[in-house]
C-alpha cells in the first residue's frame, strides 16, 4: 500500500484493501512519463556489463520513472474525487531509441472504513 502527497491516497495492486470497502467506482486512470537514456550513462552501462553488477544510474531511472506516472496517476483520481485507486499495474514501451514510456494504470474508487460490530 502506498500514501501520496499529503491527502489518504491508497494505491494498491489489489483489488480489494483490507478493512476498507469500494463504495464507488470512478473509472481507469492512468499516468505516464517518457525518459530518455543519456550516452554518457550507455557508455558507463557497457563497461558494467563487461564486469557485471547493478547499472544504479538506470535502476535510479526507472524508479523515479515509476514515482513520476505514480503520482500522475494519483493526480488523475484525485481529480475524480477518488481517495484510492486499485488494481495497478506498471507498463512500458519503447518510443524510439533510447526512450520508453512507463504507465501505471488502475481503477480509481472511493473507499470507506469497514465498520465493525
């Protein structure tokens, strides 16, 4: 489960979340972002993969990747008036060399406590 800015955002790959309850479905939202290699980087990440080991400089990439269509993703339910969304996914694509997209996805819902008794 992941909490975003500063309202109670839930994002989970779940379909459900445990003692909360989906009392309205908002629809798919999504967030992207495109990101481009560097030739200084591709330069450094051939030399790793001769030696072997971790390429930080695109695992940094990717991950602030995934945070940027996360929170563009957040942004769209929020603007729903959606305080969770469920069910996401991560995607990428190619779009020219050097360059993909990453995509979350998901179902923007609006949750509520399970009441107990």
């Amino acid at each position: 489960m992941k909490e975003l800015g500063k309202s109670d955002m839930l994002i989970v790959t779940s379909d459900l979340v445990a003692g909360k309850r989906i009392v309205r479905t908002l629809g798919l939202v999504r967030g992207s972002t495109v990101r481009a290699r560097h030739i200084g980087q591709d330069i450094l990440a051939l030399l790793k993969n001769i030696v072997g080991g971790e390429v930080t400089t695109y695992s940094e990439l990717l991950q602030s990747s995934r945070e940027e269509a996360l929170e563009r993703m957040a942004a769209e339910a929020r603007a729903l008036g959606a305080n969770g969304v469920v069910g996401i996914r991560f995607a990428t694509a190619s779009v020219m060399s050097g360059a993909a997209e990453i995509l979350a996805y998901g179902t923007a819902v609006v949750l509520e406590d399970v009441e107990e008794g």
